[in-house]
C-alpha cells in the first residue's frame, strides 16, 4: 500500500503534490518523493529521502522542484524491500523524453516480466516491480511515449494505479480490475491533482471531478484532460478492494461513492446485528481505524460509546514491528487504556481486522491490567484467511491466525470471553447498494486476476 498524487497546469505544481502526500501519510511512512518538470527550462527534477514527508521536504527542497507537473509518491514496502533505492518516483531519460513514474499496487508476473527484460539486456537499480514498468516502455517500440505506455499496461497483470510524466505530459492509469482508488480535482487556480484519496483533494481545495475508471489510461497536458484510451486488457467487472474501505483509507475520504465512515459505520451495525455482546457496559474502538465502526456498533447496540483506549499518533502501525517482545512493548507505546472508563466494565472492543493477532493479544492483556471485568472482542471484517497478492502486507497464510485456527481457538488465544466477526456476505451486502462487486480475496481466497509469477513457481513480487 502506499500513496500517489500528480499535478498538471499548475505553477506551484511541486508544493500542491507536497500538501496532497501530507494528506496521504497514513498510507506508507518509509519514504516520501516527488518530482518535477520544468517546461521553460526543459529540465526535469526530483527529491526523495527515507522518512514522512514533513521530514523528507522544507522550503529548500520544494524551490528545487520547479515546473508545473509534479507526481509524487509515499512508501509503505513489503516485499519489495526497504532502502532509499526503492522509494519512488522513479526518473529515467529515455528517447521520448524525460520520464517521472509513481505506483501504487502490486504486479503479480513482475517477476516473470524482470527475467525476461534481464535476458534482454536491461539493468535493474531496485527491486521493486514499478520499475519494471519503467523498462517496458523504454524497450517498446511503439513510436510514440502515449503508445509506449499503453504498451507497457498492455503486458502487466494485477494491480496498479499509475501516474507517468513524459516531459510535460502526464499520463495516469487504474488496473482493468480498479484494486487501488485513483482521483481527479480540478485545481481553484487551474490545473488538476490526481491522488489516492479524495482527502488529498481536499487539503488543495480541489473540486473533485472523478475516479480514474478502472481499464482506463487518461493523457494530461497543460492541465487538461486530451484523450481516455482503454487499457487492452480485459476484466468481466471491477474488483475494487473492500480492505480499502475497512481500513486502509482514511475516514474523511470518499470511495467509489462511499464515504469511508459512513462504510464504516454501517459495517458496525451490520456487526451489532450478527455479534450482539449481551450485558455489555460500553463499547470503545481500537483507534483509529476503528473508530467509525465503534460508533455504528454502539448505535445498533444501544450501548454507549466510550473512549477507552487513546491512541499515540506518532508510533508507527505495529503489526510489521518484528518479534513479540516488539510488538507488546510498541503496543504500549502505541495505545494507552484510560483506566476510569474501564475499571469494573464489560467491555465490547471493535476493532476493524484481525490479522496475526499479535497486536490484539497484548491489547486484551492491557484492557485487563486497566480492570475491565469481561473483554468481548468484535471484528469489522470477516476472517482474514488468505495473503493479498494486490498491495497489502499479508505476505503468507502462515503469518495469518485464522487461516489454521477456529474462532474458538482465535478465542482463547486472544483470552477474551466472546470474539465474533462481521461476516463477508454481512460485509459485502453494506455497501452493495448499486449492485457493487468488491475484491474479497483475503476473505475468501478468490483471486480475480492472474498470479502468474505464482503459477511459474516464482516468488510474488511487490513494491509498496
């Protein structure tokens, strides 16, 4: 998972991207960049670092990104590997000129397409599978840099939203199957932004205009849309990620005509319906992802809502911390219980997930030091049983607790009284009203598009 922006038509181009990654920090704090290009002068910048962004960038290094197309990019890495050689943008200088790339999503044949680009002749400087988009159109013969792009889509499989500079031309792109969001804004002063979310919008005053549809590539100069081209590849219907929506995008946002927390919202009353916790005092959230669902969860329940865990915002997430000493310790670094509002209660605790359980485990134990007299745990989500191969770190069934465990088992090794989970008809059927259908693959372990690397036998590949 991480975060793009781009912006066209717009002078301050570098400091409107700037405010949109700062919008988009919750999706990836390893590494910020952006990079620019400056059509008087005809020279191409850019500035990465490892760190978030207000660390990454200061008025010196925006003053240095001068132009009026800027694309930028926010790192969360998995598989891909950490290390400043593996932040993005990509910048390259190749025959149609010089080309800035920014991904957000995983490739599911990069590593197929990475042997045979090195048989080729090509030389990699990641290991990240963006960039072998970027090899793609360099080797494409297509005669033009729109048909050298379109190319290169023509050949990737599973999931991507794009956002490539050309000089000053800036071309954006949303797998056939729409994994990852991609917006529009049309910029007060002129321009557009294009971003991850629409919260990124909406720190620029942008108009939100639309999604990037999913199959479509859309060519941008000057600020203006000029040509929409269909991807050539096919897709029966879009596979939006549900998990976007349980909690990788930030509540403020707005997804395939959902706001995020009014998805989440009903995702807890759906929960209360299916996983009453009878007798319980309060309900409280683990913030803050789970914060809406909480609060639809207490409304159907009728049980008050109580802020019983707060929540330091300057800890990273901790379920990538190695080690179990790790976690509990960055667990409580992390979340703090209030004790007044937990001495004596039952307690029903929502939260969005349960991924490796490590996190909740050593939570309960802090509910339960704090004195809550019973912990009921309830989840905003199904089961999460199979790796995402699409752009989320949950790399093996392994690593997963539910994939070899029954709820019982989950149960007692979490040591609450009660655990229940929203279940995935639940889940899908909330925000289904207009016949939507959803990528649900870490529910269910139906994967839509292609694992072609898995099928050859080759490690899965990915960059955020």
């Amino acid at each position: 998972m991480c975060g793009i922006v781009a912006v066209s038509g717009n002078p301050e181009a570098a400091r409107l991207a700037y405010l949109s990654l700062y919008a988009l920090q919750h999706r990836g704090q390893e590494a910020a960049g952006i990079a620019s290009f400056d059509a008087r002068t005809g020279s191409s910048h850019r500035h990465r670092e490892a760190g978030l962004v207000s660390d990454v960038f200061g008025e010196k290094t925006l003053a240095g990104l001068p132009g009026d197309v800027a694309v930028g990019h926010i790192r969360y890495s998995t598989a891909g590997g950490a290390g400043l050689k593996n932040a993005q943008p990509i910048r390259e200088t190749y025959r149609g000129g010089s080309l800035a790339l920014v991904h957000n999503g995983n490739l599911t044949n990069a590593n197929l397409l990475r042997e045979r680009l090195l048989n080729e002749g090509s030389l990699f400087q990641s290991t990240i599978d963006s960039e072998v988009i970027v090899h793609l159109i360099a080797r494409s013969r297509a005669a033009t840099a729109e048909e050298q792009v379109l190319d290169a889509l023509s050949q990737l499989e599973g999931a991507y939203c794009l956002l490539v500079s050309v000089d000053d031309v800036l071309y954006a792109a949303r797998d056939p199957y729409g994994y990852r969001p991609l917006v529009i804004g049309a910029l007060p002063g002129g321009g557009l932004v294009l971003a991850s979310e629409t919260c990124a919008l909406d720190i620029v005053h942008a108009t939100y205009v639309r999604d990037v549809e999913p199959g479509e590539m859309i060519r941008i100069r000057g600020g203006e849309i000029e040509r929409v081209t269909r991807i050539p590849k096919f897709a029966s219907e879009a596979q939006p990620c549900v998990f976007e929506l349980v909690y990788f995008a930030r509540p403020d946002s707005r997804l395939w005509g959902y706001t995020v927390d009014r998805a989440r919202r009903a995702f807890g009353r759906r929960l209360a319906g299916e996983q009453p916790a009878r007798g319980a005092d309060i309900v409280i959230s683990v913030p803050d992802s789970a914060n809406s669902a909480a609060v639809g969860y207490a409304e159907a329940a009728r049980i008050p809502f109580e802020l019983g865990l707060i929540r330091n915002h300057y800890v990273g997430r901790t379920f990538i911390t190695p080690g179990q000493a790790g976690r509990d310790s960055k667990v409580r670094m992390k979340f703090n219980p209030v004790r007044e509002v937990l001495e004596g209660k039952s307690v029903v605790v929502v939260d969005d997930s349960l991924v490796r359980g490590t996190t909740s485990r050593a939570l309960v134990r802090m509910l339960r030091e704090a004195g809550a007299r019973e912990v009921h745990f309830r989840l905003a989500s199904p089961p999460v049983r199979w790796p995402c191969f699409y752009g989320i770190d949950m790399p093996t069934r392994e690593e997963l607790i539910a994939s070899g465990k029954s709820v019982e088992e989950i149960r007692d090794y979490l040591g609450v009284e009660s655990l229940g989970y929203l279940s995935l008809e639940g889940m899908v059927d909330t925000v289904r009203e207009n016949g939507e259908s959803y990528c649900v693959a870490c529910f269910s372990g139906d994967y839509r598009a292609p694992l072609a690397d898995a099928a050859e036998g080759l490690a899965m590949s990915s960059h955020c």
